[in-house]
C-alpha cells in the first residue's frame, strides 16, 4: 500500500519540481519516471492537488474510536507547532546562504476539532475511551453530558510480581479455584509450553489454546501466544489476563519491535567510483578511474571504464586503458593509502609489487599455520548436544532469526561440540543480533555444568547485557552475576565467592574480570564482546586461557568479506550481514549546529514519545549544554552522563532512562557501545567532527534500532573551517545510511587512516603496493597453499563479439546503479545468478531494452564458456577465435565436419572458426544475440563434456 500513487500527473509535476529544486533533483527524477522512492510521502503536497484525512476516503460511515483524547489533541497541538519550528529552522539556514524550502504545509496534522468536525458531516461514530472522568453537569464538552451514552467499565492494571513467580502460580491458582477466568499471554512458544508445565506440576488447572478466539473458560487458566505489555483485571466479568513480562519483571529493550521476518542482504557490493578514484586491476596494478564511456567496437556498442595509468615515456600524456563492463570483477577500488603510485601499462613495477607482497603474505601464513596447529592440537571440552531446556529457550526467543544468525547459531553449535577448543569471532553491524549468539552459546555451557565469562568493554555494556541474560534465563535455574565499577563492595565480593565455588554459572563482567583475584571452579566459555577495545595486556591475560577454553569474540566493527575469506581456517569467522526485514535506514543529517534545529529535532521525538540521545564528548562544558538544552525545550526532563561520574549516579541515570523517566540523555561516548533502547530513536551528536569514522558509526547504532524511524544530527561549529579528514568523515557518514553500511564505512575508514595496523605494522607498506583487498586475497592464496588446499579462483573470460549489449543510460540514468549492475553481471558464476540480476533489473526499472537482454545473453555465454575453460572468443578478421581449445583426433574430425574451413592452431591451443552468415551467397554476417547463439552451440557440441545420457546416444 502507497500514500502516494505515481499517476503520470504527479510524475509530470515531479519532473518540474526537480527542475527547479536541485536538492530534490535525484529524487524526482526517478519519481517522474515511475520509480517508488523511500520518502517520497513527504512532498505529496506539492505533488497532488489536495491533501485528504484517512477517515474521508472510508466510502461508508465508520466508528471512530479515540485513544485517551485529551493526549491526541496536545499531540495533534504539537506537531503542527513542531512543524512550524522546522520551517523557521529552514529559512533561518536559506537566510544565511541555504536552499529556500519548500512550502509542505499542507501536509501538517489537523487539530482535533477539524477531524470531528469531518466525522459528524459524515455521520461517523465518535467513541472516545479514556481512564479520566469528568462531571458532566459542570463540563462544556457536549461529549460528556451524554451521560446515557458514557459506559464504565470497572477494572485496573495488574499488579506486575516482579519476578515471584512462586506468589503469581499461587495467586492463579486462588483465581481458577474461585470461578475466575484467567489467561495467561507469552510470546514464544516455548515460553507458552514451559508455563503449562510448571502450572501442572503445581496442581493449577490449565489448558494451552492456540489464540484467544473464545472466551477463557472459567475455573481454568488458558496460556496461550500473545504480546501484551502488562495484564489486567476487569471485576465485572470475573476475567483477569496476565502476562509473562508481569512474571518475570524484566523488561527487554526491544520488546516494542515486532515480530519481524527477515530479508537476505545481497553478498556483492557495488562498486561505487566516482572521477578521480584509485582502483586496482588485477593484471595492470593501480590506475585512476576517469570515466565511463560507450563506444563502437567491430559495429557494436559496448559500455566501458577509462582507467589511466602512468605514462610509458617520460613527457608523454597518461596512457588509457578501456576496460569492458563485463570483466569489473577483474577491479577492485584501491584501499590502503591516500596517494598510491599509479603503474605503467605493460611495466615490471606491478609485477614486483605482487612479488614482494606475496613472499611477505608467506612469512605471515607460516606464523599462522603454527598457531592454527598449535590449536588444533590442544585438547578441550566436547560439549553435548542441544537438550530440551536448549529448544525451549530457544523457542522462547520473540524475533524471527536471520539467515546469517541461524547459520552463526548452529556453526558456533558444531565447534563447541568438537573437542578443539573454539576460537570464533562473530562479525555484524550494530543491532544485527550477536547478542543472542551469545545468550545460546552461554546457555549450553552451562547446560554441561561449566561456567561463562561474559567480557565487555564499558560498565554500562555490563548492566545491559545483565538484563538481557537474566530475562531470557529467568525461567531456568541458572545465576547470572555482574562485575564492574558499577557493582557494590558486597555484590563484588559475593560475585568473586561465587564465581570461585560454582555457584555463579555466568558471570558479566569488565578488565575487573581479568584481575588476578578471580578464580574459576571450572571456565568452559569465554565471550567477548567488542573485542577490539581491549588492550594488548588484557588480550595477553585472555591467551592464558585459550589453551584450553572455548572463546567466542563478537565485534560490531565490520569487516570486509574478502578479510573473512582469507583468515578462514586460522580464527574461525562468521558474518551477519542480514538486517532485519522493515529496519529503516537512520536518516542522517549532517550541517553546522542552529538552536532551532536541535529544539525542532527534539520536539518531534518527544512528540511521539521518544527519547534522545544528545552527545557531547567534553565532561568540563557537559554540564552547561544541559542547561542550554534545557532553555531551548523547557518541557523535556534532562539528565547528564560521562565516565567521570560516581557510580551509583551513573548507575541511576542509566536506569532512569531506560525507565522512560528522562527524556534528553546529554552524554559523551560512555553510550557508544551496546546501549540498547529501542524507544531512543534520535541521535544528535555536537561537534561530530572531532569523532572519528567508527565512533560516528557506532554512536548512529545506538538509535533505529526498532520499527520507528530514527534521526541522526552530526553537528559541527558553524564558526570552525573543517578539516579535510573531517569532512571525509563526515561526508561518509552522511551518505552511508542503509542497514548494514557499515562495509563501507570501514572500508573507507582504511581508506583514511590507512592500514598500518591491520595485520601488523611491517605490513603496512605492502598493503600500500598493492591494495587491501588483493592483499588479504594473497594471504588467503598463501594459507591454501601451506595447507595443500587447492585454490579455485574463476577464470577470466574475454567475450568480444559485434554484440550491442549495455545498459543504457536513460533505462539506468545513475553511473553507480550501472557500475553495480555490471558489477553483478561480471561475478555471476551461474545462470541463476544472471537471472536474479535480470528478475531485479526488471523489478527496479521495468521491461529491459533490447541492448540489457543482450548483455544478460553475454553473462550467460560467459558462465557456459568459464565451464567449457575457455578465456577467449574474440572477432579476428572474419572468424571467430576460440581460445585455449584442446581436441583429440575425433574431436577434430567433427569440429572439420560441423564447421568446415576451420583453422586449428594445435600449438597455441587456439581454433578460428569462420563466422556465420545470413545466406551462402550474397548473406550478411550473423551479429548481436544470433551470433552468440551459434558460439553457445559450437561451445555445447564440442567444447563441453558430454552427459551420460548423451554419449549414450
């Protein structure tokens, strides 16, 4: 369902609208060819004639049921204020030098009265419900002097048990034993299936209902799947409906997501070049991207990219090289340095480059094969296999796992269960769901009787993981313990004491956890979280206990897929590149601080209810940007956090937010890592450009983390020239917004710094050489080869036939939407690859022009000759030349009986087939997808390997 329908009338008027708005160019360019674009909702007032509220486009009379009215009137106050104050804000920026903005008002919420207003003129109900009561007889309200229409309903909240469960089975119990009706609501169906148990062994009558369809039996309690914040009890009808969050009294961050399902992100980046970038070619080393181009080669358009490269004589203008689109997977963007040296076509400098970064990769494999030997000969623990308290907890899990975590999940099983210890980093974007890898992981050690250090970087990291392991072990017999800063002297004692007699099974903890006090009865799980903030000494207390130890590190840093494939094998990795399904891209804003910006910004989240984070990273001034935050929105609650902080205070700060009893949490980076509030969905960061690439990136994570749409502000001084670097920074901030961005954001983060410490600073000049993502690939290469694995990488193959295959650009008008379609084409190694490139071309786009079904039957001629092994089918005069072909004496025979006049060059490997024509006399020579067909034959009947049904035949 649209809010807005592209009807060729408001495509014409985006068509104009881009024309005279050039920061809504790009947008309405594709809105007026048809395309749907995220966003595009919000100029519906300049692209239709007339705004209409939801309740007029009801064709018959509706009942209008009001939700505590008096708070939607404030609310619908409030938005139309807010609205105003985004406006100033707009012409307070075009007043200084910015774009004029345009006129949305029509779009702004009516006030309450205006809709009831529409809904008497259409003779719609009116019902209003509400926990407050008025005096009818004083009130000017025409609403509450119909008194014979007023209902009461008597009932009230639940008292929530906070954890007793003890007193809430006998308090059910008392309830069916008097007549009660009582149903019981979880989430997971394990939770559902674990509380009908627990109420039979206690003697309580109950039954389990697949939903709620029925009236709850009375004298019975009904457990059934629901999702219910707190429970209820209405006197009346005897009915009192309880939850599992009354029960158990944790409250997960995350609750008010839904129950999501999943998507599959796409494994292949696009390539995204822009004029003047360094990339590097697999067989010709660094050039600079110049542009892309379409030219006619042998009589057909083909699409290609000009890299330069140095000059091959000094004084010489820079020699070109036209790359065609369909061999991008031979190109890689450059990433290790700020200047590299471009090479020379043809020259010896690449090949020595090459040279020297693979005999250094060689000295890097050996040392990593010995550690890798050195652990697969080390003995630990087996665990066993999954019990039924494992599947219950499980299935206890509200969310629908993705792709990646179910394979993370059961890949993280498989190395407990061996007997070498498990050393397995866990790679994903912030909010992907490492944590509950985590949770099970933890769960089946101690299903074995071994105890779990769970090892995070920040003490707040330490109260948010304690919530979540203790409200999804709640249910079990299992003791969660804390240990940082944050904890008392007697808890820490009592932790310590516990850790060292067994009776603490998990134990959550900061570098506290690696002093020499601690002591383990027996430790068969280590995790740790955001393992790259640890220092090398702490890293060194952690050696000592991978003898023998399974180890389970989980970084929300991302790593490139190709580092993962490399390393594979030395330090097991999984990657979780799968967001959840409806997560929406935090829209990021990046510009000079403005009063009115941050008061609008922060009304709007307040408006529905939301909090904010306010990050400010000097604790000397942290105290002042309060005050001032609190001038600028009187009405909002604020409170103040940094590291420097006592304890207790920061502790209670923390929790008050989490509580929703504060509002604006100004802060500095303390809230950087972990921090999961799923209500805090706006993110204004001062000064961002004193934050480095990650720190920005993971600060954005800590908002959009559930279905609401979340906002970022990275503000600098409008008063301050940026810096080069941090306006790289934030320019890649700003244009990274996506779910699972964080690839480029790292990628670009090397770019930047360079990749000095990547893998070891003696290293840091061969990435340089030859780029970061060719050299992680040599690694890979020299780990096959100290292992006796065969390294299989795809062979290039050259296609270049009179075909017209290319995209052209009024069907594709963005340079980077191409680049990335060709991108697809060039590593598509099978003829589904082609085809879901094309299902999303035609999905994207519409019908494909006749020059892309060309290009998709190239793809799908290079995947069969790829099988074939062929590298070469290239025009040569008026043959075709197939090259490496090797055919025995029968083959040879057929090859002259099929295609007569054939030229077979045996001691190059090469045949030249005369190409077809249209007619024996007088025909023209067969071009574009005829001529691919007839090389698709030849390559079938007698390049391929027969079937066995075929040489049967």
């Amino acid at each position: 369902m649209r809010e807005l329908l592209l009807t060729p009338e408001v495509r014409a008027r985006a068509a104009a609208l881009a024309a005279s708005s050039p920061m809504l160019a790009e947008m309405c360019d594709r809105l007026a060819q048809g395309i749907a674009v995220e966003g595009m909702e919000s100029l519906a007032p300049v692209l239709v004639d007339a705004m209409t509220t939801p309740l007029e486009l009801i064709p018959t009379t509706a009942h209008v049921v009001l939700l505590e009215p008096e708070r939607i009137r404030r609310r619908a106050h409030d938005v139309v204020r807010t609205a105003q104050e985004f406006l100033m804000a707009s012409w307070h920026n075009a007043a200084v030098g910015n774009t004029t903005p345009i006129d949305l008002a029509a779009a702004s919420y009516r006030e309450l009265d205006d809709v009831r207003a529409i809904a008497a003129a259409r003779g719609d109900a009116w019902w209003r419900l509400t926990p407050l009561v008025t005096d009818a007889e004083t009130s000017d309200d025409p609403d509450d002097r119909m008194v014979a229409q007023r209902i009461r309903i008597p009932g009230h909240e639940l008292e929530s048990y906070r954890g007793d469960s003890t007193r809430a089975i006998s308090e059910m119990k008392e309830w069916a034993a008097a007549g009660s009706r009582v149903a019981l609501l979880a989430e997971g169906h394990g939770s559902v299936t674990r509380m009908v148990e627990e109420l039979a062994d206690a003697g309580v009558p109950v039954i389990e209902m697949a939903d709620l369809s029925t009236v709850p039996e009375p004298g019975l309690v009904t457990v059934t799947r629901g999702r219910l914040v707190h429970g209820f009890v209405v006197d009346s009808c005897g009915l009192t409906v309880i939850t599992e969050n009354d029960i158990v009294g944790q409250r997960s961050s995350t609750k008010d997501m839904r129950r999501l399902p999943s998507r599959r992100r796409r494994a292949i980046d696009p390539l995204t070049l822009k004029p003047g970038d360094y990339v590097v070619h697999e067989q010709h080393g660094v050039g600079k991207y110049i542009d892309m181009v379409q030219r006619a080669v042998a009589g057909a358009e083909r699409e290609y990219l000009v890299l330069e490269y140095a000059a091959s004589k000094r004084g010489q203008p820079a020699d070109r090289l036209f790359v065609p689109t369909d061999q991008l997977d031979l190109i890689t963007r450059y990433v290790g340095g700020e200047a590299p040296t471009v090479h020379r076509l043809g020259g010896a400098d690449w090949q020595k480059a090459k040279g020297r970064a693979r005999k250094a990769v060689k000295q890097i494999a050996g040392e990593l094969i010995r550690l890798y030997a050195t652990r697969q000969a080390s003995k630990g623990y087996a665990f066993g296999t999954d019990t039924p308290w494992q599947r219950e907890l499980e299935d206890a899990f509200p969310y629908v796992e993705t792709p990646d975590q179910q394979a993370c999940i059961d890949e993280v099983k498989a190395d407990m269960e061996r007997q070498i210890p498990m050393d397995r980093l866990i790679c994903g974007d912030v909010g992907y769901g490492k944590t509950e890898i985590a949770v099970r992981a933890a769960f089946k050690a101690v299903q074995d009787g071994k105890q779990v250090v769970v090892l995070v970087p920040t003490t707040l990291l330490v109260q948010q993981h304690l919530s979540t392991f203790a409200e999804r072990f709640a249910a079990f017999p299992i003791k969660v313990a804390a240990l940082s800063r944050f904890s008392s002297d007697a808890d820490a004692k009592a932790a310590v004491a516990g850790i060292a007699d067994g009776s603490v099974d998990v134990v959550i903890g900061t570098h506290r956890l690696l002093t020499s006090g601690v002591r383990f009865k027996d430790l068969g799980l280590v995790v740790i979280d955001e393992e790259q903030r640890f220092g090398v000494e702490h890293k060194e207390h952690l050696k000592a206990l991978r003898t023998n130890v399974d180890v389970l590190a989980m970084s929300a840093t991302p790593i490139p897929r190709t580092l993962e494939m490399a390393v594979t094998g030395i330090r097991e990795m999984s990657v979780i590149q799968t967001p959840p399904e409806e997560r929406h891209p935090v829209l990021t804003f990046v510009g000079p601080y403005d009063d009115k910006q941050i008061t609008a910004a922060i009304n709007r989240e307040l408006m529905r209810e939301g909090q904010i984070f306010f990050v400010h990273n000097r604790v000397e001034s942290i105290d002042r940007v309060a005050r001032r935050i609190g001038e600028l929105v009187p009405g909002a609650r604020i409170a103040v956090a940094h590291g420097q902080m006592n304890e207790g205070a920061l502790e209670q700060v923390i929790v008050d937010f989490w509580d929703k009893q504060i509002d604006v949490l100004v802060c500095t980076t303390i809230v950087e890592s972990g921090i999961d509030i799923a209500n805090a969905n706006t993110l204004i960061v001062d000064r961002a450009d004193t934050f480095g690439l990650s720190q920005l990136h993971q600060l954005r994570g800590r908002v959009g983390r559930g279905r609401e749409r979340a906002y970022a502000y990275f503000l600098y001084a409008p008063d301050k020239p940026l810096t080069e670097t941090a306006h790289e920074r934030l320019a890649t901030i700003a244009q990274h917004t996506d779910p699972g961005s964080g690839m480029h954001i790292a990628l670009k983060d090397l770019e930047i710094r360079g990749a000095g410490n990547l893998l070891g600073g003696e290293q840091s000049g061969h990435i340089a050489d030859v780029g970061f993502d060719l050299y992680v690939r040599l690694v890979g290469e020299a780990l096959a080869e100290y292992k006796d694995e065969v390294v299989t990488t795809p062979g290039e193959v050259k296609v270049e036939l009179p075909i017209d295959a290319h995209i052209p650009a009024e069907y594709v008008p963005h340079e980077r939407l191409r680049l990335e379609a060709y991108r697809r084409l060039a590593a598509a190694s099978t003829d589904e690859a082609v085809d879901e490139v094309a299902a999303e071309l035609l999905d994207r786009y519409g019908a494909l022009p006749t020059t892309v079904e060309s290009l998709l039957s190239v793809a799908r001629f290079r995947v069969l000759a790829r099988r074939a092994g062929l590298s070469e089918v290239v025009l040569q005069g008026s043959g075709i030349r197939f090259h490496p072909v090797e055919l025995p004496e029968s083959g040879q025979m057929r090859l002259a009986r099929l295609y007569p006049r054939t030229l077979v060059k045996p001691a190059v490997r090469t045949i030249v087939v005369p190409r077809p024509v249209t007619a024996l006399m007088g025909g023209q020579p067969v071009r574009d997808t005829e001529l691919l067909s007839w090389a698709a034959d030849l390559v079938t009947a007698l390049l391929l390997p027969a079937t066995p049904m075929e040489s049967k035949s």
